[in-house]
C-alpha cells in the first residue's frame, strides 16, 4: 500500500487522464440523448426516420414548431400553459407554507412540536403516488375531480420542504436577532416576513425549485384526476399523443418537438438559479 | 433515558409563548396535510375494509363492510406479487449502480484530478431537468429498432423484448437521477473541511486512499439520504413502464405495484385498488425505515 502513495508525477498523470475519460464519457451519456432530441426537432417528419439520428438534415425547426402550435387548435400551448400555472403558482404557495411552518418548528418550543415535526417527516416517507388514488375517490364525492384544484391543490403540499426549512431556520436564523427585533416592538409574524425570510432565502429557493420540479414531473395525479384534455399538464399531454402514434403517424413529429421545447424552461430555470440552489442542496444531508 | 426527561419536564411548566403567531405559521400547512395527506391515508384504509355487494345478479351494487377481504384478495393477488417482486429486483440492481455512479462522478468532482468542474457539474445535471415521462418518450426511440440513432445495435439486440425492457427502463431512471444524487453528495463533500484531508496527505496518502477512508464515511449521511429517495422512487415506479407500454408489449397491465393499482382502479375495483395503495405506502414506509434505523446503527458502531 505505502508504494502506492508515493505520488510519482507519472501516476499522477495517469489517474487526471483516467479521470478526464470518465468524466468525458459520462458527458456523453447524459447528453447524447438530448442532443438527438434537438435534431430530431430540427427535421422533418420523413427526414426523422430517414436521415442519420444525431446530425442536421434541413433544418426545419421553426416550421415544426409552428405546426406543433397550430395543431388541433394550439392545445401544446394550452398544456405548456397549464403546466406554468400548476408549477409555479402551486411550488410558491407550497414554499410559503412549508417555510412558515419549519420556521415555527425551529424557532419556538411549544408542546406538540415534536408530534407535528415526526408526523411531517412520516409525509416525507409516504409515496405520492399512494395518495393519487385516495385523492381522486375523495374529490368525486365533491364532484371535483377533472377539475384545476384537484391537481392543483394536493400539490401544494411539501413535507420535504417543511424538514429542509425547519434545518434551514434552526442554522441561519439567530435566536439574538429575533430577541431584538422583539426588543424593538415587533411582532412575530412581521419579524418572520421581514428579517427571518431574508436569512432563509436559499433554503426558500431551493425548496421552490425542487417542488416546481416536483408538481413539473407529477403524473399519477393528473393522470387519474384529469379527462378534459385543455387541462392537461405538458407531461400528461405528451404521453397522451405518444400513445395515440400508432394511430397517427404524423403526430410523432409533434411528440418530439413537443418533448424538446417542454424541458427548456426547467433548464433555463435550474440554470439561471443555481447559484441559490447549489448552496440548498446539501443542507438536508448535513444535520 | 432518565437523564433526558428532566429538562423535557421542565421545558413543559414554562408557558408557551407567542401562541398566536405559531398558530399562524402552523396553520395553513397544517391544513393542506390534513387534507390532502392524512384524510387520503384514512380514507384509503377506508376503502379497502369495503366490499361491493349485490341483491342477486341484477342488483343494485352496494359496498358493505368487509373487513379484511380485499387485504386477503391483495395477498393471494400473484400479479400484484410478481409486480413488488419485479420492482425489487429493479431496486436492488439499479439503486446500488445509480448511487454507486453518482457517487464516482462527486468525488472525481471533488478531487484535484478534474479541470472543468462546472461544465461537469451542470451536464450531468441537465438530465433532472427532464420529467420521467418525456425520458422515457426519449429513450424509447433510441432503443427503438428502427428509429433509434443506434439501429445497427438495436436491430440486432432488442431493448425492449420481455426479459431486457426492466433494465432498459433501469436505465432511463438511472439517466434521470444521477446528476441529482452526485450534487447532493458533492455538496457534502463540499460541506467538509479540508484540513481533514491535509493529514492524511502529509503521512503520504493518495487520492484514492483519501476518497475510501475519509471522504466516504464523513457524507454517508448523504448517500443515506439519497438511497432512501431512491427506495421511495423505486417501489413509485409509474411513469416510465407506463410510457413504454406505447412502445412494446413487453410491459404488462400490471407490470410495477402501482401500474396494478392504476389499472385495478379502472376495472372499477376501487376497493382493491385501495387495499394494494395501503399496502404499498406501508411497505415503502417501512422499508425506508428499516434502512434508515440500520445505517444508522451501523453508523453508531
């Protein structure tokens, strides 16, 4: 073993090429496929299965994604649309929430605290998806299932992001600061959206982004919940067309641009964000 | 034991302040988990103690309590069993190769060997931006036969045949999870301090060495955190299966546990649709528990 430390500059040159292989192929792995997605979305509908996979033929990328708009009268839109609505509007209540209550877990000793805290880390255990079914016989007793809330509303609910604020609180917020600022006559809750939200802002980011990712990816539940298509999800939507290609040929053309233009935004967003969510990442794994 | 309940006494005879203001925090999370995670839990069990009865064969369908019925339908139910045993298979195969791949890709990140950090570190993210579904639409082209950029091996081996389709769907969830994983264990490697390691290099350790004996055990957590996700998504499996079901005939109406419950919910047999969700939260439940209480203890030693 001791020979092998030795460190000869030789060795050493050995293992970085060794390492730059590894890295370069599994760059190829993650995306090689996406590529081929791009170039797909570039040809046309015989040019896809007739031409090489993973280079240009004529570039027909604007005219695909006219077509993709216009079809049946522009219902990607509406998917993509919906999809937005659900994401972010259901990530930023789920935050607010989630951030409100790990914050009151950390922050203050009241009997219970420790009941509640389990109960929500149980929720972090339990598969969403085993809730999809639940959900929908409970919404039809109410007459709402096929309907916004019913995907929207259940998709509210982080018991991950409650966990990461609750750490996330306990190590950036200071006990002195909330002393003062109750010092200075303010109230709790002024305190929490004007002092502590500000210290918690990664922890907030990441946990918006990952439940945006989350509702983003979600399946089962539109899936089971939803039958009229103009509120479909981009993912239900797609999966929708994928399964009808057999039946029409030329829809395949709109599977592919519509997969290529559906992760874009999800990239654009992790991209142009991650200076906040690199630094939340890790918090769940550090106690 | 009894040393830690003494302050626990304590901390109870102390009024509890600024009740008002833990109410509102509490509040609006507390009700949507109540409604939307512990009403369709009770509600579940619920269901599946029912059973539908009829007034002879041209009856009215009536559901009656039926205690444990559908709980012994679910037990003596082999496609369902087949499904968790599939499903096992696919976690024990795939969750270790996953992690066991993230976990090379974060400490060649975080050793001195690699230039390019953060084009590394952003390309083999990207994939996690990518919903399972549409991975799933993606990677049944290129498995496809004809349609696949890598026909000349597709046509001749095929992806998608009954015994191969379960690791070629290992694969997609595989290509979706790894950038994930490896940023949760790189960012706590990151989390380490690095005069840990400057010992160990001055008594003349290499890399390697350094990897397996410090690095790894100090973000077992992490990895631990990752492997109980993984379990959780692994016995979730739904997505992929049910997008390949448009690309082959390989996989079956009742091909992972929740396929079954989605398709015996659309018989309708929502009673046993319900019975086989209770027993697959109980099972993912307790399985990331065990795992958790036996890494910890192993931890502990």
């Amino acid at each position: 073993m001791s020979q092998i430390s030795a460190g000869a500059p030789k060795e050493k040159l050995a293992s970085r090429t060794a390492a730059m292989i590894v890295m370069g192929i599994s760059t190829l792995y993650f995306l090689v496929p996406i590529w081929w997605l791009f170039i797909g979305s570039t040809k046309s509908r015989e040019q896809f299965s007739s031409t090489a996979g993973l280079w240009f033929a004529d570039f027909n990328l604007f005219t695909n994604i006219a077509d993709l708009f216009a079809y049946n009268d522009g219902v990607y839109l509406r998917w993509m649309l919906n999809s937005i609505v659900y994401a972010s509007f259901g990530a930023l209540l789920g935050t607010l929430f989630a951030a409100m209550c790990g914050y009151a877990l950390a922050k203050y000793r009241f009997p219970g605290r420790e009941l509640i805290f389990n109960t929500v880390l149980g929720g972090v255990l339990v598969p969403a998806t085993a809730l999809a079914l639940p959900l929908f016989l409970i919404f039809s007793q109410f007459n709402a299932t096929n309907t916004f809330w019913s995907v929207f509303l259940p998709s509210i609910v982080s018991p991950f992001g409650v966990y990461l604020a609750r750490i996330f609180a306990a190590a950036s917020v200071p006990d002195e600061l909330l002393e003062a600022a109750r010092l200075d006559g303010a109230g709790e809750v002024r305190t929490f959206f004007s002092v502590s939200r500000r210290l918690m802002t990664p922890a907030l980011v990441t946990i918006f982004l990952f439940q945006f990712v989350a509702i983003w990816n979600n399946f089962f539940l539109p899936l089971i919940m939803l039958r009229d298509q103009t509120l479909f999800p981009v993912t239900l939507g797609l999966y929708t067309w994928n399964s009808q290609v057999n039946q029409i040929p030329e829809i395949r053309t709109f599977v592919i641009i519509g997969a290529f233009l559906s992760i874009i935004p999800l990239i654009i967003a992790f991209l142009s964000l991650q200076r906040f969510w690199r630094g939340g990442l890790g918090a769940g794994s550090v106690k | 034991m009894t040393t830690t309940s003494v302050p626990r006494l304590k901390a109870r005879r102390t009024p509890v302040k600024h009740k008002r203001a833990i109410a509102i925090f509490l509040a609006p999370f507390a009700v949507l988990f109540a409604a939307f995670y512990l009403l369709p839990i009770g509600w579940a069990i619920g269901q599946s103690l029912l059973v539908v009865e009829r007034d002879g064969t041209f009856g009215k369908p009536v559901e009656v309590f039926g205690g444990l019925t559908q709980y012994i339908l679910v037990f003596q139910n082999e496609a369902f069993w087949a499904a968790v045993g599939r499903v096992a298979l696919f976690g024990v195969v795939q969750v270790p190769v996953m992690l066991g791949f993230a976990l090379v890709l974060a400490l060649l990140l975080d050793s001195p060997l690699v230039k390019g950090k953060k084009f590394f570190r952003l390309a083999f993210f990207v994939p996690y931006a990518v919903p399972g579904v549409i991975a799933a639409i993606m990677w049944g082209y290129l498995y496809s036969p004809n349609l696949s950029p890598f026909a000349a091996f597709t046509s001749g081996f095929d992806l998608l045949a009954p015994e191969t389709v379960l690791w070629s769907i290992a694969n997609v969830v595989t290509w979706v999870y790894v950038g994930y994983n490896m940023l949760i264990i790189y960012s706590a490697l990151l989390a380490l301090p690095s005069e840990i390691f400057e010992a160990a290099r001055l008594d003349g350790a290499n890399q390697l060495q350094i990897a397996l004996s410090i690095k790894i055990p100090l973000v077992m957590p992490a990895i631990v955190l990752t492997a109980i996700f993984s379990i959780i998504g692994t016995l979730q499996l739904l997505a992929e299966p049910q997008v390949f079901r448009s690309f082959t005939s390989s996989v079956s109406s009742t091909f992972t546990p929740n396929i079954a419950v989605y398709t015996t919910s659309a018989v309708p047999n929502v009673s046993l649709a319900a019975a086989m969700s209770v027993v697959l939260a109980i099972a993912t439940f307790i399985m990331s528990f065990v795992f958790l209480k036996f890494t910890q203890r192993k931890g502990d030693k």
